[in-house]
C-alpha cells in the first residue's frame, strides 16, 4: 500500500507538471478589444466670404470752387463760344463733364441746375480727380 501511495503522489505531482508545462505552450486566448464607434473628425471650413451688395448710391457730385475773380461761363468749350453767365472767387459749382484735353470744364449753371455751361480748368479747384469726370464730346457744327 506504500507503494500505492507513493505512486499516487509521483503520478499526480506529474500530472500537475504537465499540466503546467502544457499551460506554457499552448496560448491563453485573450480578449478581442470591441470595436467602438469613432468620434466623426471636424474639419476645417472656411467660413464664406459676405458678399457685398452693388452701391445704389451714386457717386457724390464733384464740385469746382472758383479762384478768379468774374470768371465767364461759356457756352462751349473755347473762348469764342457766347458768355452765358459769370462766376466770381469762392463761388461753389457742380462740375459734370471735361473735354479730351481737360483744360475745360462743363458744370451746371448756379442760376439754372437744367443747363449747362463751361469754364476754363485754370481757374477751378476740383473736390476729385480730373479723370474722375466723364469726357463730354465737343460739338461739332457744320459750317453752312
């Protein structure tokens, strides 16, 4: 019976070994991680530019203030064209058009804003830029 029990207890302690040397060779399953739902990535968007609306304003009227003294208005754009009215030093007057050389300018008459008359640019302080005023066509006549 000694030898039974020794057999019991060598057999089991071997069975214990194996079971540990079989524990280190085979692998232990692990977890699979779960998949988990990624978070959406914010991207960058330029924010849209604003769009600016058409002015409905018109430009402000450029004015002339006049620097000689009884400056003629004329009735076209030359010193032969009829006199049709006089500015003096100080005077304030819209200015609408230039001739194609700029050295006259056409304006709205202070005593009647329905007609037109023009003065020499030599004699006028501009509130704009020349350029800035459309370029009125000098009228051609026919001689008859």
């Amino acid at each position: 019976m000694k030898r039974f029990l020794l057999l019991l207890l060598v057999a089991s302690t071997l069975g214990c070994q194996v079971t540990n040397l079989l524990s280190t060779f085979s692998p232990t399953p692990t977890a699979r991680p779960r998949p988990t739902a990624t978070p959406p990535v914010a991207r960058a968007v330029a924010a849209p530019e604003p769009t600016i609306p058409p002015s409905t304003q018109p430009p402000p009227p450029v004015t002339a203030t006049i620097r000689g003294d009884s400056l003629r208005v004329r009735a076209a754009p030359n010193t032969n064209a009829a006199i049709v009215d006089r500015l003096n030093r100080g005077d304030t007057v819209q200015v609408v058009g230039r001739n194609a050389t700029n050295d006259w300018l056409q304006i709205l008459l202070p005593r009647d804003p329905n007609a037109r008359g023009w003065i020499s640019a030599a004699y006028a302080d501009l509130s704009a830029p020349i350029d800035t005023l459309p370029l009125v066509p000098s009228e051609t006549r026919p001689y008859p």
